[in-house]
C-alpha cells in the first residue's frame, strides 16, 4: 500500500528528531557564550540588588517602629509615680495636715528619683569644680568671691543629667573669674 503524503512527512520528522537526538548526545558541552555570562551576571545583580533593597526598607520601618516605642518602657515605670500623686492631689484638698503632706511629697519624689537612677540618669556636681564646656553651659561671670574659685563654677542654676555616661542635660552654671 503506498503512504499518504502526511504519513511521510510524519516519518521523515522522526528520522530527522532521532538524527538530532544521536548528533546532541555526541557532542561535548557547549562552551557559555559572553552574552550569556553577562545575562546570568546581570541577572544575579539585580537579585542581590532587590534583596538588599528589601533588607533596607525593612530595618527602616524596624527602626521606625522601635522609635515610636522607645520610650515605652521607661513611662510604664512611672505610671505608678503618676497614680502617687494624683492621690496626693486628692488628699492636699481634704487634708490639713501640712506635715502627713509633706512626707507623702518627699516619697512620691524618692520614688521618682530612684526609678530614673535605675535607667542611667545620673545628676553629676558642678558647683566648685573646674568649669568644663563639655558638661557645663556658662549663663554668666562673677568676680570669684575667692582665689580659689578663679575659673570654677560658683553657683549651679540648672543641675546637669547625664544618662548612661553621656550628657543629655548641661548643668547651667555661674563661673567665677
């Protein structure tokens, strides 16, 4: 029986995909043309380039959140100071008792203080040591009332804070010449 003409052409298609099967098992790799190399280069910098841009802008929103809650912790620690005195204003109005007053205040304050010494606040001296301008902020100058005083500080306006060895507040200071 002859072959119709689509029977084959579907015969040569095989014998051509079996000669092209045996002729790629044959021959060796073939080598990575430049272009290639620089696509598969190109390739793998913009995926290192948009996993550090990821990187980026997650560490920044990060950082942004731990901004806003930074301080978080420290006003949890003085709510209970905060309720102190809010009874202590309750109890000024009703109460005549000047003194009974006056000892709640001087515990609300010791509170206070030492809850901000446990974060690193410390107050650091200034009256009659050598005016330093890296801790002290000169508001003005007097005649030393002794020599000794020449080029100290004599009188102490607004204390200085320094918070974990670093000064967040100059102590405001009169310096005596």
């Amino acid at each position: 029986m002859p072959k119709g003409k689509k029977a084959q052409e579907e015969e040569d298609v095989k014998k051509d995909d079996l000669n092209l099967n045996e002729e790629n098992q044959s021959e060796e790799p073939k080598e990575i043309s430049p272009e290639d190399q620089i696509n598969e280069l190109n390739d793998k910098y913009l995926r290192l380039y948009s996993e550090f841009d990821n990187y980026r802008k997650r560490t920044s929103k990060e950082r942004l959140e731990l901004f806003k809650t930074a301080g978080q912790d420290i006003l949890t620690d003085l709510l209970p100071v905060l309720d102190d005195f809010d009874r202590a204003m309750q109890n000024m109005d009703s109460s005549d008792d000047t003194e009974a007053i006056q000892t709640g205040i001087n515990l609300i304050y010791s509170k206070f203080k030492s809850i901000l010494e446990n974060k690193g606040l410390k107050h650091f001296k200034s009256i009659e040591t050598e005016f330093d301008p890296e801790v002290h902020e000169a508001i003005t100058k007097i005649p030393a009332p002794n020599k000794k005083l020449k080029g100290k500080v004599v009188d102490e306006i607004e204390k200085g804070y320094m918070l974990n060895d670093k000064v967040i507040r100059f102590a405001k200071v009169v310096v005596g010449e």
